[in-house]
C-alpha cells in the first residue's frame, strides 16, 4: 500500500518513536519538532527553571570549557555549548540518562563529550573546566560535602553553576566564628545551617539523601571553596572556585585523584 505520508511526517513518527522507546525522559529537550518530556510534573522543565537565571552566565564561552556534573540528558550541556563553549563533557551515573543524551546530541549536531562516571570519579578526568555545572544532584548523594571537595579539589578552575533542593528556612542567620560548648540556641534558630537526612524516602526516590536549608547549602559552598558570587534563581547560586588550605584536621579531600 502506497504511504499517504509527507517524508516529513515520516521524520517525525520516526523521531517519536525513537523518543519514546529512550523514555522516560528527566529533561524536556526539543528535538527536530518533538519534545522529549511534554507531561513533566514541573512543565517544561528545566527550561522554565534555565529562564530564571540564564542572564546570569556568561553570555559567550568562546574558548571556554565545561563539565556538566549529572547531565542528565544533557540539557545544560547543550545551552553551553549553544553559548559557544569549545569544549562540553556531560558525565552521568547512569546509563539510561546518557543515551537520551547521546541521541539528542546526534538530532541537534552538537559536539558535546558524554561519558559514563561518578562524581565521585572525577579525578580520573585530569583536567580542570572553566565552568563546572552541578545542578541537582548534590542532594542525590550520601556524602554530598565529598562530592564539593572533589570539585574543588580536581575539576574546578572558576565557576560553579550549582543547585539543590533545599527545604526548610529560607532564612540565612549569620553564624559566628565559634561558640561556648554550652551555648545551644543557635541550634534552634530556623536560619543556622540544618541539613535533614532521609533515610528512607522522599518523593517516592530512595536516591535523595540530604536536604539543606538554604543556609546550609551556602555553607557547604564558601566551607569548599566557593564564593558565592551571586543567587539568580531561589536554589541556584553562580559560584568562583578560590583557594583553600586544609583545615586542621587533615586533608579536605579523602577521595584518590585518579579513579
Ligand atoms: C535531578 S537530576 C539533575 C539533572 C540536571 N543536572 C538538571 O539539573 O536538570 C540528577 C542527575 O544526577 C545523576 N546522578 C546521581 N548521582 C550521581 C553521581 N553520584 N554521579 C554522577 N551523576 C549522578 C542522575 O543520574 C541524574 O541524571
């Protein structure tokens, strides 16, 4: 029987198709006309959450690199490298997310490296990024202070796009220098860092592991080495890498370099 369809909608049962035996997709990406994850729980995520703080990224990365720290489908892989960027690697944990990824790379002909590795690994990359992404996954982590560490320590040269769930007070209390071992109340004060441990589950995902509040994500940062140099967005901060020395107890980084 002869095809009553134009090649282009052929194109694009095609492109459905392959779309939907990759799902389920995280990232919504558009791809040749076709949007990859249309029914996500937090709309066209993460475009409407990019829109939020994208004025606050360099608008031309020319020259400059990027790793993009659980990619995910590569989403903000691909917004880097659309800025120009001349070298994009996107590493993920899981396999299932790279190969949304390295298909969306092939529909939109964007030159982006995706690889297969842990954060906890990325001292075997032996290279350091002008631009290190780590959106959404430090609360996926059990030792989610380790994982900044490493960043510092192995990959990071000058900005950190950074972002986590936070619950709890959005209230940043400032916290001094020290305290009387009998001093307890700061404690209790709703903006001192507080960072809640989930044992078992927290919206139906066993992988979520620490939620802080907004107080202690900012600690975590400037504690690794982090200046926060602005928040453009509620849980997003836009960080410069800054040298550090070891604290008194040893070493920051217990992690080997090479993976
Ligand atoms: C909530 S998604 C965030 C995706 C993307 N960065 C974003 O902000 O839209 C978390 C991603 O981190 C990845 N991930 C979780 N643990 C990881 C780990 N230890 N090392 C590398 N990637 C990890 C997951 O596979 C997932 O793709």
């Amino acid at each position: 029987m002869l095809s009553t369809s134009s090649p282009a909608e052929d194109r694009i049962a095609d492109l459905e198709e392959r779309i939907s035996a990759l799902g389920p997709w995280f990232h919504n990406l558009r791809l040749g006309g076709v949007q990859t994850a249309p029914q996500h729980f937090l709309g066209d995520y993460p475009q409407v959450k990019y829109e939020r703080f994208a004025q606050a990224l360099p608008t031309d990365l020319s020259g400059k690199s990027v790793l993009d720290i659980g990619c995910n489908a590569g989403f903000y892989s691909f917004e880097m490298k659309r800025r120009g960027a001349e070298r994009v690697v996107g590493i993920d944990s899981d396999e299932h997310y790279l190969a949304q990824a390295r298909f969306a790379a092939g529909v939109l002909g964007a030159e982006v490296e995706f690889r297969k590795m842990t954060v906890w690994e990325i001292g075997a990359l032996a290279e350091r990024f002008d631009v290190v992404i780590f959106m959404g996954v430090l609360y996926h982590l059990r030792h989610p202070l380790l994982a900044l560490d490493l960043i510092h320590e192995h990959v990071a040269r000058d900005l950190l796009l950074f972002q986590s769930m936070q619950r709890g007070s959005r209230t940043v209390a400032p916290v001094s220098e020290d305290y009387d071992f009998l001093d307890k109340d700061h404690f209790e004060e709703p903006g001192y860092p507080k960072m809640s441990f989930v044992e078992h589950k927290y919206a139906h995902d066993e992988t979520n592991w620490w939620v802080p509040n907004r107080a202690c994500a900012e600690a975590m940062l400037r504690s690794s080495g982090f200046r926060i140099e602005s928040q453009p967005e509620d849980e997003v901060y836009l960080c410069r890498w800054t040298e550090l020395s070891d604290p008194p107890d040893g070493p920051r980084c217990v992690y080997p370099a090479r993976g």
